[in-house]
C-alpha cells in the first residue's frame, strides 16, 4: 500500500503508524495569509469534509484557524503546510512549519530553565508570547477540544488524548520548526462551547479556569518534590480557580503537599486550588498536609 501510495506512513520504530493518503496538502506563503480563508477553502472544496457533523465543524474551524494562525504570527516561518486526512471515523489536521519551534520560542521569552518548562506552561493556558494580539488560549482550548493533540518541536512532544483522559511528554525524533496534528472524530460526543463552559466564567466569559496534570512534572524523578511543586505552580495566580489534576500519579512528596497545599495558597488566597483523582495514598498525603 506504501508503494502504491494509498497509505502514508508517520513515525520510526514502535511510533510508527499508517494513514490513508492525504486528502489536501498545501504549502503556503505566510507572508499575508489569512487562516479563515485557508479553512474557507479546504471546508468547501473538498468532498471529505462532508463527513463532519456541525459540532466536528464548529471544533475543526476552531483548531485549524487558531493553529495556522499560530505559525502565521509567531513561528517565524516563511512557509506553513497544512495536511488533512482521512481515517474511518475521523479526519487528521497538521500544520508544519520550519521556524524558530514553538518550545523554543517560549522558553526564550519567558525565561524559563528549558523547553520542558515551555510544555508545563502552555499547558496551563493563558500564555502567550504575543500579549498585544493573543490571550494564550488558543493551544489551550484546542488540546482541550479536539480527540487527540500532538505538538511535536525539537526533541520533544507533548501529546493531549481527550478520549483517553491521557496527557504525555516525551523524546521526538528531531523536528525542525513545529509539528501539530490533530484529530477529530466525524460525530465527537463534545461540543465546542462545553469545552469553554469548562474553563471560563459563567457572568462576564472571562477566561479564569486551568486545569493543571501534575504527571506532566514528573520528569526523571522518582517522586513529585518541593521542586516540582514549584514547577506546577508557576503563573498560577493568573486564574481564580485551578483544578490539579493527580491521575497516573502513585506518589507525592511531603514538601510537594506542602508547598501546594499551604505554602502556596497562603500566598495566593483569591485562587481555589481542587485536587481531583488522587489514588488513595496521594489522598492520604493530601490530606495530612492540609491546614488545618
């Protein structure tokens, strides 16, 4: 099937997968591109978009536009390819571009120790390198909206499985620029405005809800510490209320507990920090850290 290109193969080794060919492959000029425009075309002239309900619509016109639009203003690149495919029950959007790589980017601009750091940021939401024209929510809601989200720059990838309640870090074979991909499936049992119901205040819209994975921390260490909890916490304070979120964790630390559960909130007092599925001796940890 590779040989008669009816399949096109993505990854090495274990990672490597198949899809049907491509059903739209541009390469476009940055230089004065309008995203909606791009999504305008592909929307209505090609046949395999029919396949789409209007909540798959309403979730692909979101994450297309605000990813495209991402490569437009601040990847630095000349040149963006965007690729649709087709799978049985979905379609698979990627938009490449050869720039400075979006990890990279943050890390330069905030400061931060490295481009892991720039992963747990933008994970969070509310960020961005651009505040003049961006709020930082357009990674952030589309990881949270779409089935399956993979961001893949340098060395590393950062993938978000909604179906599977999943988030994961990890080595990439080298990608020049930025690489994101992303699924939706053809009938999605979400709908867009319950993904922003989610995160944002019901009387004024605003953005002032995260949702935070304490798993994406625990990089190379054999337990979440003081360090880490640092890590998880950072520009935290820029929300009202933030959800921390223990699943696939098995083991915290005392001065993790700490830190979360009564360094931190003495400092902030406006935030609500809600710890949700903990395992039962993460609860037991949290619980005996809390103040009383």
């Amino acid at each position: 099937m590779l040989d008669a290109k009816e399949v096109d193969a993505r990854g090495q080794g274990r990672s490597r997968s198949y899809l049907r060919s491509s059903f739209w492959d541009q390469t476009l000029a940055t230089d004065g591109l309008q995203e909606d425009r791009v999504w305008r075309r592909l929307l209505e002239g090609q046949p395999e978009m029919t396949r789409l309900n209007d909540d798959a619509i309403a979730i692909a016109s979101f994450a297309f536009t605000e990813m495209v639009n991402n490569a437009i203003d601040h990847s630095y690149a000349d040149q963006v390819r965007v690729i649709a495919s087709v799978r049985p029950f979905s379609l698979v959007f990627s938009v490449i571009d050869h720039g400075i790589g979006i990890f990279s980017s943050v890390r330069k601009k905030m400061g931060l120790e490295d481009e892991f750091a720039s992963i747990q940021e933008i994970s969070k939401g509310k960020l961005t390198t651009d505040s003049a024209r961006h709020t930082g929510q357009g990674i952030f809601f589309t990881s949270k909206a779409v089935d399956l989200f993979v961001a893949r720059s340098h060395d590393l990838h950062w993938s978000v499985d909604n179906l599977r309640n999943d988030h994961a870090v990890g080595d990439s074979p080298f990608v020049r620029g930025t690489a994101i991909e992303f699924e939706i499936s053809t009938t999605p049992k979400r709908k867009l405005k319950s993904v922003f119901d989610e995160y944002t205040n019901p009387d004024d819209y605003s953005f002032d809800r995260s949702r935070t994975v304490v798993k994406l921390y625990d990089y190379d260490v054999a337990f979440v510490s003081r360090s880490e909890a640092t890590r998880l916490l950072r520009n935290l304070d820029r929300f009202n209320e933030v959800v921390i979120d223990f699943a696939g964790v098995s083991e915290v630390g005392q001065g993790f507990v700490d830190e979360v559960f009564r360094v931190w909130p003495g400092e902030h007092p406006a935030v609500r920090l809600l710890p949700v599925n903990m395992s039962p001796a993460v609860r037991a940890m949290v619980e005996r850290g809390l103040p009383r």
